[in-house]
C-alpha cells in the first residue's frame, strides 16, 4: 500500500471535495423534505421539489458519498497515517461516518415516502433530523484535526 502514499495530496484533496458535496447534499435535502411536507396538497410545488430532491440524491449526494469513502478509506491504508491500536479518535471518527451514512440512506428512503405519498412526517420532523448531519460533521471535523484521543 506504500504507492498509495505517492498519491497523498491528491487523494486527500479528492477526499475534502467529496466530503464537501455530500455535506451539502446532506444538509440541503432535509431542507427540501421540509417544504415538501408543507406543500403535500399543491401539485405544482411537489412536481418542482420530486425532480430537485431526486438529482440532488442521484447526481451530487450518492456519487459524492461513494467517492468520500473510496478516498477515506484510501487515505486510512497509507501505512503509518494511522495507529488502529491507539488512535482512538480515528475510531470515534469512523463510527461518526457509518452513522452519516446511515442519515444518508434513511433520506434515500424518504425521499421514496414522498414519490409515494405514504408515511410523510411532519415539517418539524425534518427539521430536526437536519442537524443530524451538522452535529457529525463537527465531531468529524474535531477529531481528524485536533485528535484529542
């Protein structure tokens, strides 16, 4: 795996971007659910928000959560980067993706809900799971850069 290595910066600068797209998509998409559940009785704001909510999940958010992996996980294989035995905030920070993905399929899941008109929730409801992304994003960012385990 040392030839990884060569490759560092630009994995980790292709890391960064993707981290940044699906995080966008992340916190946007609540927001879509949002006006969707407000809207659920107007047609014409349904068939503007269906199309937005699909792209933004098909085109940026899964494609970017894939390549967000890919180079993590690349990242994670260049020997020596990291300790599995005592970098216990490399541990907390992983778990924190596995949950941000979870977020991220449950959307997907949502999304499907509203296509079908069965088991929306409330407005308030997306509202909150918004910060869902937001508070593992800050635990994320926290221990990549201080690692204070």
């Amino acid at each position: 795996m040392d030839f990884i290595a060569d490759y560092y910066e630009i994995i980790k600068a292709v890391h960064i971007i993707a981290v940044i797209s699906w995080m966008a998509g992340l916190l946007y998409l609540p927001r879509l659910f949002v006006n969707h559940a407000m809207n659920m009785d107007n047609a014409d704001i349904r068939g503007l928000l269906e199309p937005m909510e699909r792209k933004l999940l098909k085109l940026i958010m899964n494609p970017a959560m894939i390549l967000a992996w890919v180079c993590g996980l690349l990242l994670a294989l260049i020997p020596g980067l990291i300790d599995f035995k005592t970098d216990i905030w490399f541990h907390i920070k992983f778990l924190s993706v596995i949950i941000m993905t979870i977020c991220h399929i449950y959307l997907g899941i949502e999304r499907k809900k509203f296509i079908s008109g069965e088991g929306i929730k409330t407005h308030k409801f997306y509202r909150l799971i918004n910060e869902i992304p937001t508070i593992l994003m800050i635990v994320i960012v926290v221990m990549v850069t201080v690692r204070p385990f």
